[in-house]
C-alpha cells in the first residue's frame, strides 16, 4: 500500500503502550492494531485528530506516501512503448 503508518514511531518516542493509546484515543486496541500495521482502508479525520492531539504531532508524522515500485516501471514502460510508437511513424 503507498500510505505508510508510522504509529509505532511515535508509540515509541512517547514511550507509550498501543493498549493506552487505544484508550486515551478511545478506539479497541483491535482497531488501532490494524491502522497500525497498515490494514485500514480508511482513518476518520477525527480518529487521526484524536491520535495527534495524544501523541502531540502532526498528520504528517504518523501518514506517509511511498511510491510503489510497479507502478514506476509501468509508468516507464508506456513512456518506452510512446518513445518506440513515435520514431516508426
């Protein structure tokens, strides 16, 4: 999945359990486990909120966007098939 969950991170710096996290966000530890291992499909904004007012970070330190390497290939083969389909005309 390119949307990577740095939650852990965090749990780490704050020297904080997932068990109390869960509670003080108010959400099962069940379902932080799965938007902590990067299964969730989908966070509430004020899920998210809820995590970085705990954690006093930003978005941005628990959610980040990695390429995934297919689709950097795939995007480079369709500009070779272009770059090949344009020099036979």
């Amino acid at each position: 999945m390119p949307i990577a969950v740095d939650i852990d991170v965090m749990l780490a710096k704050r020297k904080m359990s997932v068990g109390e996290l869960a509670e003080r966000v108010g959400i099962t530890p069940a379902n932080l486990a799965v938007l902590k291992n990067g299964r969730a499909k989908a966070v509430r904004f004020t899920t998210l909120a809820a995590l970085c007012e705990v954690l006093e970070c930003q978005p941005g330190d628990l959610l980040r966007w990695e390429a995934e390497p297919d689709a950097a290939g795939a995007a480079g083969a369709a500009n070779s098939i272009d770059a090949i389909a344009a020099t036979a005309d």
